[in-house]
C-alpha cells in the first residue's frame, strides 16, 4: 500500500490527503481515498476498491455450491466472500428466511 501522505494529485499537482470517503457504486459505500486539498478530486485505495467491487458483486449474486456431509448439508461459499467476511472453521452465522419471498438469508456478525 502506498503511505498515507506521501502522493501528489496528478491534476494539479498539490498534496493529497489519505480519509475515508462515501465511494458513490451501489448505494454508497464507505472507502478509503486520498483526495486532493485544493481540487477536490479523490483517488481510491486499491485494497478498499476491491472490497467495493465484491460488495456489489455479492449484491447481485454469487454462486454457492451446496455439499452433503453425513446427514448435513453445507454452503460452500467463494474464497472472496470467505476473506471479505472473515470466514472460520466453527464460526456462527444465522440463516433466516425473508418473508413471502422464499429466500434464505445468511447474517453473519464480525468477532
């Protein structure tokens, strides 16, 4: 990652500062950026956009494969959802049905 303080805008050429923004892709999600104190313009951190980007993957579905494992059956998710959401062996998470809509939900709480 680059430091924090150390990019210049390649606008108009004046120091950036390293903040969070509200990033305007699918409803606006928080980001991490350096905008430029005298133009305004922003420039987005590479690990925070990828987390945008698979945050309006996810909004518009991913495939999850389902496996069987004795008399269990299991979800297997992406290893992107897995990291986005810091997915572990014996986690919890509660599965909840949206009502008249027929779908299952996954609610997953961070530690």
């Amino acid at each position: 990652m680059v430091k924090q303080n150390k990019m210049k805008c390649v606008f108009c050429g004046k120091r950036t500062k390293y903040r969070e923004i509200v990033v305007t892709l699918q409803g606006g999600v928080p980001s991490k950026a350096w905008q430029c104190t005298s133009c305004k313009d922003y420039y987005l951190d590479p690990e925070a956009t990828q987390k945008v980007l698979l945050l309006n993957k996810l909004q518009r579905g991913v495939s999850i494969k389902i496996g069987q494992l004795g008399n269990s059956i299991f979800f297997r998710f992406p290893a992107d959802v897995v990291r986005l959401f810091n997915l572990k062996k014996g986690k919890e998470a509660t599965a909840r049905v949206v009502s008249n809509k027929g779908k299952l939900v996954f609610e997953i709480t961070p530690n």
